[in-house]
C-alpha cells in the first residue's frame, strides 16, 4: 500500500537479458536457443532449482502498462546498465577502468530511448499514486 503522491518503483528483467548474456560470453549456440525462446516469446520463465529463477521478463513498454493499468502517474520506465554491460562482465579487471566511463556514458545517453533501452538487462519503472 503506498499513500496518496507516494512512488512505487519496480525493478523489472529484460527478455533480452539471457540472449544478450549469452550471446557476449560465447555461450550462445543453436543448442542452446530453446533457453530462451519461451522466456523471449512469451515473457515466462521457468527454471528449475539448478536454473536462473522463476519470474516474468519484460519489454520496456510492458512494464510500463503494468505501471499505467495499476493507475500510477508520471511514470518512467529507464534501462539500467545499457548495452555495454555484458562487455564489462566478460572484461578482465585490468581493462575495467578503461571501459567503464564509456558504458556509463553509454547506458545514460540510451536509459529512456525505448528502441535501445531494452538492450539493458534489467529496467527501472517510478510512478505515483495519485
């Protein structure tokens, strides 16, 4: 329950997000499609004890009706980390330093375009109650 003027935020995962993880670290083959084929089409997710977790993956703008149906004002939905974020993972930490101002830069230049912020892989939604 939040009051009147209150904020709810929600953190949400992208549908891209095994894909792009995937695909980065060199993990992405054909035998290994049907991970996310369901989790992409459909935005559900269901791993067992072994997998990533059970849970609903997002488009930007699905998240954002989900905001807007709940009756919630002034929303905004950002992209998180941006697209740079599966090179700083797959980085050693000596080249850390040297890419890091890029992605930040970058992840803030993109975090409200709605083509490029589903290229992050998790999103932020605010609004409030009015």
């Amino acid at each position: 329950m939040t009051r009147p003027g209150g904020m709810v935020v929600a953190a949400g995962i992208s549908r891209f997000a095994g894909l792009l993880e995937y695909g980065n670290n060199g993990r992405l083959a054909e035998d290994s499609l049907h991970l996310f084929t369901d989790a992409f089409a459909t935005g559900r997710n269901y791993d067992d004890p072994e997998g990533f977790t059970n849970a609903h993956f997002h488009h930007a703008e699905e998240l954002r009706s989900e905001f807007e149906n709940a009756g919630l004002a002034g929303i905004a939905v950002l992209g998180v980390e941006g697209p740079a974020a599966p090179s700083l993972d797959n980085a050693t930490l000596d080249e850390v330093p040297r890419l890091l101002p890029s992605a930040i830069l970058l992840a803030r230049l993109l975090e409200t375009d709605p083509l490029m912020m589903s290229a992050s892989l998790h999103f932020l939604a605010f609004g409030r109650v009015s």
